[in-house]
C-alpha cells in the first residue's frame, strides 16, 4: 500500500470473531394465517455473523482511508434485536429492529512512497448503529402448511464508525476520523416456508433487495425447521449486505453467519 497526501490507504489484517446475538424476530418463515382473526409470531434466536467489507473516508481533499472491516472488527461490545409480525388471512404486517455495538483493533505496517521505509500503525475500530425494516405482506400461494408471501416495504440504517490511527511517523500519530451514515431504502421481497413432511420438516426462506439512500442493499435467509404444537424450532444462514458505492462510507459491507431460533405462536 503507498500513502498519498500524507495518507491514502490504509488496510488492517486480522481474523472477525464471530458473536452471539439473541434476538425476537417474526420475519422469517412464519406461518400463513388460515382464519379471517388477527395471527401473532414472535421467534427466540441467536444469530452468529461476521462482518466484511471496506469502509472509505475522506478526511479532507483527494486524501482518503480505506479499511477492511473483516478484518479490524472482533468483539462484539453489545446488541439488541427485537421484531413482531401481525396476520390476518392473507395479509400480515411486521417490524423488525437491530442493534450493533463492535470494535477492534490490529497493527499493521504499510509501504511509503519511496518504498525504502515501512511504518507501523496501529488501528482501532469502533462500529455501532441500528437496522429498522417495516413493512407488510401478502400471500399469493397457500397449501396445506406451506406458503409464499410477497413483501414490499423499507429499512433503516443508522451507521455509526470511529477509527483511530496510531504511528507512521511523527505527522501521522494519533490521527482519528469518523463518519456517520443515515440510509432509507425501499425493499421488496418474498418469505415463507415449504413443508417437507407431514408439516414437522419444513424449509424457510427469505429475501429482499432494496435502494434509495444505498447504491444497494439486499438481505437473504434459508435453512431447515421443525415444527412443533406450540410453534417452530429453525436454524438457517442469513446475509445482510450494503453498498453506497465506491466514493462513499461503506463499500460492499455485509454481516452473515447461522442462527438458530425459536417460534412462539398466538
């Protein structure tokens, strides 16, 4: 990596620590309601991801920091996630909120212009902000206890980043930058679940793809369940991916990883 302006980029090397997460969400694979009365589902789960991505700054000028957040961001500091999802027939409505807290931090050496010298930096990461989805849905396909709904809505992101730059040389001590993001953007989508046997084994799903304020965002969850009298035990993958595109704050920035779940139903 070479510096410019002083300092152009910057990637820091070290491995994402996954972290559990408990949550309530309804949004995956509910149940299509079968009766004209209100429906409820909450669902218990934990959920492990890691982050990747880079995230851009521009200080000032032409002179910009570029890091890895994959591999800075290993320790999850705190996290609340809490969502409900109301049914009646074919329509539901439902909303769905996320909490972060992570930080990091990682030494690292880079190349200076000259190439004769290497500085070491030494790097933290603060990362911390909410992910609010509403929206609602409606069921086009119903049989038995499978069913494929069709969702249209939109999601929040409040981002939060403060990274502090340590060495490299005596203009480059203890150098902080920060940056702030608030993203809304329209998502459509489809959920639901298809029963594998004897409406015990079933497959959930969800997806959605969304823009406005990001360049992109789309979210993706499948995986395996079983149902019981008092509701549902699942556990699936799920992916959740931004981008603003390349001169803004986040560049491809994801968290994914597995969760298992419970579902209470009323």
């Amino acid at each position: 990596m070479h510096r410019s302006n002083g300092f152009k980029y910057f990637r820091a090397r070290a491995l994402v620590a996954t972290a559990g997460l408990v949550s309530a969400s309804a949004v995956f694979g509910s149940t299509a309601g079968t009766a004209d009365e209100w429906q409820y589902a909450v669902q218990i789960y934990g959920w492990l991801p890691s982050v990747s991505g880079d995230l851009r700054y521009s200080p000032s000028g032409s002179s910009d920091t570029k890091v890895d957040a994959s591999d800075i961001l290993d320790a999850l500091q705190m996290t609340f996630m809490g969502s409900f999802e109301a049914r009646r027939g074919a329509w539901s409505a439902f909303t769905d909120v996320i909490y972060l807290k992570l930080a990091g931090d990682k030494s690292q050496s880079v190349t200076l212009p000259d190439g004769a010298t290497r500085a070491l930096f030494d790097a933290d990461l603060d990362l911390k902000g909410w992910v609010w989805t509403l929206g609602g849905a409606y069921s086009v396909w119903r049989n038995a206890a499978s069913h494929l709904d069709l969702l249209a809505g939109a999601r929040l992101l409040s981002l939060d980043t403060d990274l502090k730059l340590t060495g490299g040389g005596p203009s480059q001590r203890d150098r902080k930058l920060s940056d702030a993001v608030d993203l809304w953007d329209g998502i459509l989508g489809l959920k639901g679940r298809l029963t594998l046997n004897e409406d015990r084994w079933f497959l959930p799903y969800y997806a959605d793809v969304g823009t406005g304020g990001a360049e992109l965002t789309w979210q993706a969850a499948a995986g395996v369940g079983y149902a019981f009298s008092w509701g549902d035990v699942t556990l699936m993958y799920r992916h959740l991916s931004y981008d603003q595109g390349d001169d803004k704050l986040l560049q491809d920035i994801a968290f994914s990883g597995g969760m298992l779940g419970a579902t209470f139903r009323f």
